[in-house]
C-alpha cells in the first residue's frame, strides 16, 4: 500500500474547489492542489477538441482510490472524467505519514 498523486481535470475551478472540498472532508484526499485554466487539447468523439480547464492534484492513499474516483464521478459533470493515479515513490517521510494519516477512514486510527 502506497501514498498516491491523482490527478482530475474539471470544466472549472469552482468545479474542482466543489469536489476537492468534497474528498478532503470525507478524508478521500488528505490535499488538493487546484491549478486553475491549464488549456487541454485532447480527441473527444471523433474531434480534436481544445478547451480550458482546471486541474486538481490530489494526494492520497492507494486503498483509497476506488472511493476516490466513485465520488469523484458521482461529483464531476464530465461523462468520462480524467481521473489518473500514479504512486509517490518517494518523499519526506513525515509527510507520507500525514498522507497516510490523513485518509484513514476510521478517525480513531489517525494517531
């Protein structure tokens, strides 16, 4: 089991800042970092599409993520949201510790 970064694309900030606040208060994510109009040129049904969006970075725990991305996808108004997970394979402990900490589902166990 391992700390993870996921990274969500959304038709807006107040989008992301909605959902984000979402996964944190249910401890699905210990952070989100919201970078606002990241431009994203992508193939969409048959078109190249370029769009302006917002990107979330969340950071959490791989026994987490199949929560994550359920809320995620009952949240986002994208019939296929970008929902990416990649491990952190590396990083300052104590934070890991926070991550980790963070995103336990029982709040008796965060200490």
């Amino acid at each position: 089991m391992a700390e993870i970064l996921v990274f969500v694309t959304t038709a807006s900030e107040q989008e992301a800042s909605k959902i984000a606040h979402e996964l944190v208060e249910k401890r699905l994510a210990a952070c989100a970092n919201i970078l606002g109009r990241v431009r994203s040129v992508f193939s969409w049904e048959g078109k190249v599409a370029d769009e302006q969006e917002a990107l979330m970075v969340l950071k959490s725990h791989d026994d987490r993520f199949d929560e994550l991305s359920r809320r995620i996808k009952e949240l986002h108004s994208y019939s296929v949201p970008e929902i990416i997970a990649i491990p952190i394979t590396q990083g300052l402990p104590e934070y890991l510790q926070w991550v980790r900490n963070t995103t336990k589902s029982d709040p008796s166990a965060r200490r």
